[in-house]
C-alpha cells in the first residue's frame, strides 16, 4: 500500500478492496510456504554496514533490529503466518536480511498505519519497512534507504485479446476497473485526457463496491482490465490464476516513486541500512526475497539515500 503515493484511508480501500477479490479459476497457483517455520532467506554479517553503525547507538531493543510492518498492506507484502500470530511477507523477509547484515537479531512488530509515524520517530521502531513511499514531506520528518519500486499493475482475464498496455492510447475504448481515489485512479483519468486531445475514444473506468461481481465482470468479459498496486494482482495470480500481467506503470507516473526503509531523521541509520540493502542486492539474496513473493517487477539495481520524493 503505498503508503504512499495515495492518500492513506483511500489507498488501505483500494488494498482491501483489491485482496477482496474472491478466487479466480485457477490455472496452475502458486502454493505460498505460509509456515512460521519456513526456511528463511539469509544473509551473511555486512562488516562495513557494523562498521557505520553510529557509536553507542541505542537500539530500539538491545541487539534487536526492532521494524514496524503495517498488516494492512496486505499480501504479499504482510501477512500472518499459518499460526496467526506471526507476521511475514516480503517486508519481513527484507528486514531479515538487513538485520542478519547488522549482526542483529529482527523483531517484526505488526502494527497501523497510523502508529508508525510517531513509533518510529520516539524510537519505539527502530525502522518501517511498510510499503512507505518517498514523498517530499516526508522526507523532512524522516530518513530514507529504497529497497522497491513502487509499481502499479494491469491484469487481464488470461485468455483476453489484451497483450499489452503500457501508454494511454493503449487504454483507449477500454473498460478497467480501478479503485476511487487511487493513484491508479489519477494516472487512468490523465490517460483519458490524453486520448481524448488525441481524438481517441477514453477508457471508461469501473468501480464496484461488491468485488464479486468485479471478478466476474473480469471473467465474463464484460470488463477489459483490472489496474491496482502490482504487489496484490501478482499475489492473485500467483495463488488463484487466471490473470495476466500486460502491463506495468510507475506508482508515481509520471514520476519515479520509490518504497524505503523509513527511519527517524538524522539518528545515523540510514547509512548502515543503505550498505546493508547494497550488500544483499549484490549477493543475491534480495533478488531471492522477491522472487519467493512474485515481486521481481519491483526489484532495483541499487538503493538510494533519500532520493527525490513525490510532491505532496
């Protein structure tokens, strides 16, 4: 969710109502390792990111890395495990690896959207790692080491005609359902600007309030595409099938959004994580991290330290 290229209450509707979607006729899913106990993805001690550590800084937790993940954004970001207490994801499975890097042991806290500005910024978290995009504002209020794109997704019924929409004029004419007041929203609304000065017919936008009946207006064929936050469609394909990817789209288009660590302003972290994120990103093992999620979509060649944030 991004926390954060949308609005916070309108984008947990648009992850809620996205996730809601009940099962698609599955073709071949995708069975997640849901167990508290799977096997984790490691990553060897970083000397140089130790080595950055601030001198005498307190930890949340002595010898913890303590990160806050927010539950609602979803699969397969957060989740609970099959126990229903123990909270994994890709989010999880990156503060692992930066935490195994620090030579610290991770302590995931699953808490609200609303609690982690202010639990971060008292040092009851050591870092979020929640979906949290990079914005302007925030970036006076906190530091930033990305480690995701954030992506945007088109998903068809997989025997559609549709193979690829990447531009406005691949919308053109088309029905898609879309989330109100979602990024998504915003980008669909602009396209339709475009193609319309283009002399081309808009998308006509769907929204549904009762998601089964977006599931079989996708399946009737009655509607053309579904487009929301990349992270759930592939979750869905991946579990329920009969979805298709054809098309990807910045969550900041048309700028470059980007999903950080997010931690409290010039407590000397944010350095230690960005060598860490680097460590793993070359060795491996965050590409391991996305691939377990469905998420390579989202994977980035290098983190950056408080890059240019969207407008607010």
């Amino acid at each position: 969710m991004t926390a954060m290229t949308r609005p916070l209450a309108l984008l947990a509707l648009a992850v809620g109502a996205a996730f809601a979607l009940p099962a698609l006729a599955a073709d071949t899913p995708t069975v997640f390792d849901l167990s508290p106990n799977r096997a984790h993805i490691d990553a060897p001690r970083n000397p140089a990111a130790i080595a950055q550590i601030p001198a005498g800084f307190t930890f949340a937790e002595p010898g913890k890395f303590t990160v806050a993940v927010a539950g609602a954004s979803g699969p397969p970001l957060a989740l609970l495990a099959s126990d229903d207490k123990t909270t994994i994801g890709s989010e999880a499975d990156t503060a692992r690896l930066i935490a195994d890097s620090l030579g610290l042991e991770l302590k995931v806290v699953q808490t609200s959207w609303e609690d982690w500005p202010l639990g971060v910024s008292s040092g009851k978290y050591d870092a979020v790692l929640s979906n949290v995009t990079v914005t302007e504002s925030r970036k006076k209020r906190f530091d930033f080491a990305t480690y995701r794109q954030d992506v945007l997704g088109f998903y068809v019924k997989d025997s559609s005609r549709l193979t690829s929409i990447k531009e406005a004029k691949d919308v053109a004419g088309l029905k898609v359902i879309v989330g109100s007041g979602t990024n998504q929203e915003k980008v669909l609304l602009a396209w339709n600007e475009a193609n319309e000065k283009a002399g081309l017919e808009p998308a006509t936008l769907m929204y549904f309030d009762d998601q089964a009946a977006a599931t079989l207006a996708v399946q009737s064929g009655r509607v053309d595409a579904i487009f929301a936050p990349n992270s759930i469609l592939a979750y869905i394909k991946a579990t329920r099938g009969n979805l298709r990817e054809v098309g990807l789209v910045n969550g900041g288009w048309p700028l470059q959004a980007d999903i950080a660590v997010t931690l409290r302003k010039g407590n000397g972290l944010v350095q230690p994580i960005h060598t860490a994120l680097e460590g793993v990103i070359a060795g491996g093992q965050y590409a391991a991290v996305l691939q377990r999620w469905g998420l390579d979509a989202e994977r980035i060649d290098h983190s950056q330290i408080n890059p240019p944030g969207l407008p607010d």
